[in-house]
C-alpha cells in the first residue's frame, strides 16, 4: 500500500535552528516511521512528491507550503507549537505571544490537513479560527533506540530533566528541589542561547547548588546513557504539546515524575506508567517514593506506553492519514 503515494518530502529547511529542539526531533522520527513503510522519503524534488510534511513556522516553511500547493502536492503542517506552550519561554515570548497566535493560525490553514500530537494539543488548536482538518498522531519515540533495564546508581541517587532554559519547562523548580535535597545529585541536559534566556533563569542557573549540573546539549547515545544510568526522570514542565522526553525515558524503564498537567489526561495514570504531582507538597513525597522503593512494576507499564507510541506504529498511522488526504480528505473534516 504505501508504494501508492509515491515519494514524501519532510521539509528539513532551518534544521540547523531547531535541531537541538524537540521539534527536530520530531523531524528525525516522522523520517524513520515513513521509512518503516517502505515510503521513499526525501528522494525527489518537491514538486514531484505526493505529500510535504512541515513542522517549523519560518517564513520560508510558509513559501514551501505554498509552492507545494501550486504543484498539487498536498501539505500536512505539523501543529507543534501553541501560543500557550510559547509562552514563559524564551525572552519577551509572553508580549509576544498573541502575534505567534496570528502568525501559527496563518500557517496551519495553508495545510490540507494538521496533525499535532495529542487530544489535548488539539483541543487548543480546536480554539483557533482554523479552518482545516486536525488530526491527532504522536510524533512517536524509537523504542528499538531508547531501550534499557532500570538500574540504581551504586552511591548517590541521581535525578535528571531534559529541556531548554525556560521557565515553562520547570527549570526553578527543578533548582530549588536540588537546593532542598543536598545528598541528591541532579543533571538537566538541555541547552538555550544566552541571548534567549530570561534573566532570572540566568540568575538562578548562577545560583544553583553543587549538587546541581548542567550537561547542556548532547547527542543521543550521550542522553541514552544518562537515562540508563539515572534513578528517576522528573519533568517539571506546566505546558506541553507531548514530551517526546517523556516518551524516552519511559521507553528506557525509567521512573518518571511528572506535573499533573492536561496533556498527559488519557495516556499517562498516576501510579499507573508514571507518577503525577499537583503541589510541591506532594512532590517531596513521591521523590522519596520513587527513589527508595521498587518501582520496576510501573516501568514495565511506562515502556509498553512507549511501545504503543512506537515508529512502525507512527508510520502505519501516517499512511493511514494519506489515504485520508488521497481517497476521502473530506471524512477527515
């Protein structure tokens, strides 16, 4: 079936800006899951493919979405950005988040068609003057990649996060629990531009503890150790589309805490795959929870998650979106 759709272009274009994101990320993973399928991705020009995949909101994303609509080629913009999750993010992104509104709806209703990664993405997106089918696919985690037994590190405890400098993400939180729990070692991997970070993130990453490290930005099989060795994954974010993080450390086993956030509802149980906090009250508690007692029954839950999630499982899902696109675009309306 999927040799019917012929060639697929992923518009790789601003790469480079967005690599170290988890949009490139995403990026990686719609190629491998299409490539799973047997679809030729990226193998002729643009005009001559059936489909582009777009997932940036530069203007040059905007002139590629609109030379692929003059060639007929049809276009699926990936909705991964919102102006709630832009907000509390880089310097001056709250004054000028009601522009990225106008700006992202612009974008996304040059599609055929959205896909964003999860009911509740699209629920927010549902609220923008959108006129174009949303569909929901996860961008997915490669389970073969991130996979690892859950294992305690043989002296201190160690907990770490991954994400860019930004508030939104929870890195004061993430400081201040470090600072409460001396004789537990803390990394946060992840790296944002001087120039973009917020002041008083920058103050507080000065102030942080010894028991506190910044890795910054690393590859892969530099992360997969991290999750492999580490005791606990704590993802402090207050606002997300996904958390292809998440998915990571899950599909390594791992122990993961959680903020009890709208889009984790549906697809992350508390006490279930991972363990989800409200208050920072509560927080304490599970810490010492996942930190002192067997947690290997979750973890098994949290994996087989991530297996759903898979990218064989994303590539049939995206195929699936083509016959839509193909055969009956307007049953997706």
């Amino acid at each position: 079936m999927p040799e019917k759709f012929g060639n697929v272009c992923v518009y790789t274009g601003g790469l480079h800006l967005i690599r170290k994101s988890g949009v490139g990320r995403a990026i990686e993973h719609q190629i491998a899951a299409l490539k799973s399928q047997g679809i030729r991705v990226n193998e002729a020009p643009l005009r001559a493919c059936f489909v582009v995949h777009i997932n940036s909101v530069f203007p040059r994303s905007v002139i590629t979405a609109l030379y692929a609509r003059r060639h007929g080629v049809k276009v699926i913009w990936y909705g991964h950005s919102t102006m709630e999750d832009f907000r509390n993010s880089f310097t001056g992104s709250n004054l000028l988040a009601p522009l990225f509104k106008k700006w992202i709806t612009f974008c996304y209703n040059l599609a055929d068609v959205i896909i964003t990664p999860t009911p509740y993405s699209k629920s927010i997106l549902d609220t923008y003057p959108i006129t174009k089918p949303i569909l929901v696919c996860s961008n997915g985690v490669d389970t073969d990649f991130w996979n690892g037994e859950y294992r305690l590190s043989a002296d201190r405890k160690l907990v770490m996060s991954v994400g860019h400098f930004m508030e939104r993400k929870g890195i004061l939180e993430f400081i201040a629990l470090a600072k409460r729990h001396p004789e537990i070692t803390f990394l946060w991997f992840g790296h944002t531009d001087a120039v973009l970070t917020p002041a008083k993130i920058k103050s507080a990453m000065k102030a942080a503890p010894e028991n506190l490290h910044f890795a910054g930005f690393v590859n892969s099989e530099e992360l997969r150790r991290a999750y492999r060795n580490c005791d606990l994954f704590l993802f402090l974010t207050h606002e997300e589309t996904e958390g292809i993080v998440v998915l990571e450390a899950m599909a390594c086993r791992i122990p993961v805490i959680v903020r009890d956030i709208p889009v984790y509802e549906g697809w992350l149980t508390d006490q279930e795959n991972v363990l989800k906090f409200r208050d920072e009250s509560q927080l304490e508690g599970m810490l010492s929870t996942a930190l002192t007692t067997d947690q290997s029954a979750m973890t098994e839950k949290a994996r087989s998650t991530a297996e759903e999630r898979s990218l064989a499982v994303i590539g049939k899902k995206l195929t699936e979106i083509y016959r839509l696109l193909k055969y009956s675009f307007k049953e997706v309306r």
